[in-house]
C-alpha cells in the first residue's frame, strides 16, 4: 500500500462549488419572477466558492484562480486539492487547513492529513489514524493503523493486517477482515478476502464473489494514500 501525501505531478486542485438547499433556490425562483426573470437563470458563483488550482515554484505551493491571478501566496511546503472549501497544507512539518483566503484555519499539528469527505478528514498522530472535524476537532480518536475517506457514511480502516469499515462513531460495523477495499457507491463496495474479489452491501453481506483467485494485487486496489 502506499501512503498518500500530496503528489505535486498528480493533482489538480479544484474548488466546490456548492449547490443552494431548497429554500434558497424557493427564493432565488420567486425573486427572479418578480424582477421578470426566468427562474433558474444563471447567477454570479460568489468568490469564495470559485474554483482554486495549486501552484509551485521553487519548492513552494500556492493557488491561483481561473484567470492566473496568484490569490494564496507561495507558501506552503506541499498541499493538496481543495474539497469542501478547505485544503490540507504543510507547514514546517506538520500539516493542517486553508480555507479560500489562505486563512489557516485548523492549525498545522498532525504528522499527515488529506482531504475531507463527507465533512471528515483522516489524520496522523504518532503512527496512528483517526479523524477530525471541519472545525479540527478531534471526533474519532487516533488509534487505526491506516484509514480511507468516509463514503456514503462509512470509512475504510485497518487494524492490525486487515481492513473493515466505521461508521462516523468510529464504531467497526463491518469488522476487520479485507487485504483490500474501496468506498462505497450506491451502496457497494469491492473488497478483497482470501486473495478474491468480493463485493458487499454497508452490512458487510457479500453478494458477489470471485470464483477463482488471483496471484497478483487487484489492479486498482483501494486504500491508496498517495505520497
């Protein structure tokens, strides 16, 4: 497996763009209509949710927006991605979060970090993993020997040899018993046991699996965390 920090030639930062909850778009629609405007007309993207990419030069890391203009300067001695309005940063060492202004807003204190997903992040301290908040609360204490991002609600960890799933408790709902995983999409995910290909639902019930084994990894094995 190969731990993921943050590949300079492999990634692009890009920002999110959030969708409006119901009542926003209910208002938006009925002040449109009032103005003699077609409902669902296009809107300016307010700044702070317009997409960043990352830079670097000279062994520093930075963003720029969509027209070239450098509006993070470079900083910072790696990065990644922007996901749900913040990104991992590394500061002397140790790694914590921007947001869109390059304002670090969780404080650069763990050993390792990536992105959030689902309103999670998994980090590093002295060896072990566990997850923080947007906030850079600690909610589910350090203590696995490897973690995945949360999809669908739950997480891919390790303990000891083999991987099962949490939930966002940090409870093991599907134990330890995978040499591989990956997330789930729509319910399902593809793992690896006794050297075959499996799939199971979020109860951990396997409703597929190989026939016959393989000698060699699964070609796009999960539990990446690229360096």
């Amino acid at each position: 497996m190969t731990r993921r920090l943050i590949a300079p030639a492999l990634a692009v930062a890009l920002g999110l763009t959030l969708a409006p909850d119901a009542a926003a778009q209910d208002k938006a629609a009925a002040q449109n209509k009032k103005a003699g405007r077609k409902a669902g007309a296009a809107r300016p993207t307010p700044a702070e949710e317009a997409p960043l990419y990352w830079i670097r030069e000279e062994g520093k890391y930075g963003y720029i927006d969509n027209t070239g203009k450098v509006v993070i300067p470079l900083q910072y001695e790696n990065t990644f991605g922007f996901r749900e309005g913040l990104a991992g940063v590394r500061v002397n060492g140790k790694h914590g979060y921007i947001d869109q202004t390059g304002k670090l807003v969780i404080p650069a204190i763990f050993d390792g970090t990536y992105a959030f997903r689902e309103g999670l992040a998994w980090i590093k301290q002295d060896g072990k993993y566990g997850y923080i908040d947007k906030t850079g609360q600690v909610v589910i204490a350090p203590q696995f020997d490897d973690a995945e991002d949360f999809s669908e609600g739950l997480a891919a960890v390790k303990v000891g040899n083999l991987y099962g799933y949490i939930d966002r408790t940090g409870k093991l709902v599907i134990p330890a018993q995978f040499s591989h995983t990956h997330r789930f999409i729509g319910g399902v995910a593809q793992v690896v046991t006794n050297g075959r290909t499996a799939y199971i639902d979020r109860t951990g019930r396997v409703i597929w699996l190989q026939k016959d084994g393989f000698k060699e990894k699964p070609e796009s094995g999960g539990h990446r965390h690229r360096r």
